[in-house]
C-alpha cells in the first residue's frame, strides 16, 4: 500500500474516532453542529500533519491550503479546548474538587493528543525535511 493509502486510512480511521467521542451531541440537534465544527477542525488540524508525513499529500495540498486548514484546525483546537474544558468544570454531579481535576484531566488530554498534529503541521508549513 502506497503512503497515501495509509493517511487516507488515519484520516478515515480519524473522523470515525473523533464522530463517535461525540456520539452522544449527535442526538441533540442543537449540539449537532458544534460537534460537526469539531470533527471539521479535527480534519483541519490532522491534513498539514500528512502533508509533513506523506509527499503525496504534501503534493496534492497547496501551501495556500495548508496554511488554511492549519489555522482553522488550531482555533478550532483551542475552541473546543475551551468548550470541553468548561463543561467538565461546570458538571454538577461531581464536587468542586472533583470538577477541577476533571478539567485539567480534559485539558491535558485534548493537548497531548493534538500535540503531534500541530509539530508536524507546523513542520510542514515550515517545509522542514523529513530525517
């Protein structure tokens, strides 16, 4: 299989991750679109990072496009960040303890599973070579 046909699969494999973590928005017309703007943002974030991984994806995508999607990809990031950040802060199930560490758990999470998208799309922005 060609490089290609593997980040087509991660990209795939990607959005139905990121569709079903939002399983429970998609019943509520009203959070149905937030959580369509996240898996969007999501795709954004995840194209700069093949183009740096894959030259296929790197030759299709123009720097003009990658530049987008990468923007978009890190507000929306830091967006939903935020939003999910929140959330967890104001669950009133849990004690104000409890709250606060769910929130930075959600912090950490959602930087840490970002992180290498946003070093190789940078990378790729950057026209760093790949060693």
């Amino acid at each position: 299989m060609s490089d290609t046909a593997w980040s087509i699969l991660y990209l795939v494999g990607y959005v139905a991750v990121l569709v079903w973590t939002r399983r429970a928005d998609w019943r509520d017309p009203a959070k149905a679109v937030p959580a369509a703007l996240d898996v969007l943002g999501g795709v954004c974030l995840s194209v700069p990072a093949l183009a740096w991984l894959d030259t296929g994806v790197a030759a299709w995508c123009g720097d003009a496009l990658l530049r987008v999607t990468f923007v978009i990809g890190v507000a929306s990031l830091a967006w939903f960040t935020r939003h999910d950040v929140r959330r967890a802060g104001a669950n009133a199930q849990l004690a104000p303890r409890m709250r606060r560490r769910f929130a930075w758990i959600t912090l950490a999470a959602a930087l840490v599973g970002a992180g290498p998208d946003v070093w190789w799309g940078a990378l790729a922005l950057a026209h760093a070579p790949r060693t």
